[in-house]
C-alpha cells in the first residue's frame, strides 16, 4: 500500500519538481556564470520552463483544457 502512495507523489509532482531544479539551476548558473557556457546553459534551463508555461497556459487548445476537468 505504500508504493502504491508513493507512485501517486511521483505521477502528481514529479514534472513541477524537474521544473523547479531546472529553473533553480539555470538561476544558480546565471548568477556564477560569466559569459561562455554557463550563459548558454542559463538560456536553457530557464527557457524551458518558460516554453512550457506558455504551452500550457496559452497555446493548448479550449477542446484540450475541457478534457481535463
């Protein structure tokens, strides 16, 4: 019975998670980072949470958000 709660915390929260140590690594990255990777890295890790924000918030179409409800 406890994996079984287990795999409900990972299937819930686990993409949030990856979101959050990616943009916390991409802040961690621009702040120490002076130009080169670092900044490359930065754009990335912080882009991608943006592009899926706005994925999710803005371009998925009405059919697609009614499914969920």
């Amino acid at each position: 019975m406890k994996q079984q709660h287990h795999h409900g915390f990972w299937h819930m929260w686990g993409w949030p998670v990856v979101l959050g140590v990616l943009t916390t690594f991409g802040l961690i990255s621009a702040l120490f980072s002076d130009g080169g990777l670092g900044d490359i890295l930065a754009w990335i890790a912080l882009g991608v949470p943006c592009v899926v924000c706005v994925w999710y918030g803005w371009c998925r179409r009405p059919s697609d958000k009614a499914g969920e409800s």
